[in-house]
C-alpha cells in the first residue's frame, strides 16, 4: 500500500458517516477531519480512536516526507474497522426504515380515527 491510497480511504470513510450520520449539505463534499468535527461523537469511541488514526493519516498524506511515517498496517485495520462498522446500514435500508415509519405513523392515524368514530357512533346510540 501507498502514500496515494490514504486520501481514497480517508474520503470514503467520510462519505459513509455523512450518509449514515448527516451533516453535509447537497452537493458539499467533506474530509474525514471535518466529519469528525461534526458528527465523530456518533461513533463509539473506539472507532472514534480509529478515525482519528485515519485522519492524522490524510494529514500527513500531503507531505511526502511526513507519509512515509505512516503504519500502513495499522491504517488498513482502522479503515476495514471503520467500513465494517459504517457500510452495513446503507442508503436502501434507510428508506425502506423511513417508508416504514410513514406507514406506521399513517395507519396509527387511522386506527386513532377508527376509535374516535367508533366512541362518537356508541355516544349517539347507533351502535
């Protein structure tokens, strides 16, 4: 592995919390040390411990001499770690959670409405 693969790593990592934690406009695209900054209190701490890993990683990936440092081991466990833990709830399960909660909340609208018709019929006497 090489200096050029750490921004790839770093970029998706960030990709994956914006789109399981938000925090990014439409269109806005953010590193990892900015998505730490504003939703790493999402992560538990450990895979916080590992993003910042990531990070201090894309930090260095800007200055050669400074990258050569990197344990490149130890980057590709943090990013595996990261992926393992971010990628499971993508963008096809959210919906069909979101869609989910819609028709919840719509038919427990409609039971609400069955009961209050149902007291107003017994009330009058038609039932």
């Amino acid at each position: 592995m090489g200096i050029e693969r750490i921004r790839p790593m770093a970029d998706e990592v960030a990709c994956l919390m914006a789109a399981r934690f938000g925090g990014l406009r439409r269109g806005q695209q953010a590193d990892l040390e900015n998505m730490l900054r504003k939703r790493g209190g999402a992560l538990p701490r450990r895979l916080r411990r590992e993003a910042r890993i990531l990070a201090e990683a894309d930090r260095k990936a800007g200055q050669p001499k400074l990258a050569r440092q990197v344990d490149f081991d130890r980057l590709e466990r943090a990013h595996k770690v990261l992926v393992g833990y971010l990628r499971p709830l993508g963008q096809g399960v959210r919906l069909r959670g979101g869609a989910a909660s819609i028709a919840a909340s719509v038919l427990f609208g409609l039971l609400l409405l069955a009961a209050v018709a149902i007291w107003i019929m017994i009330r009058r006497g038609l039932i």
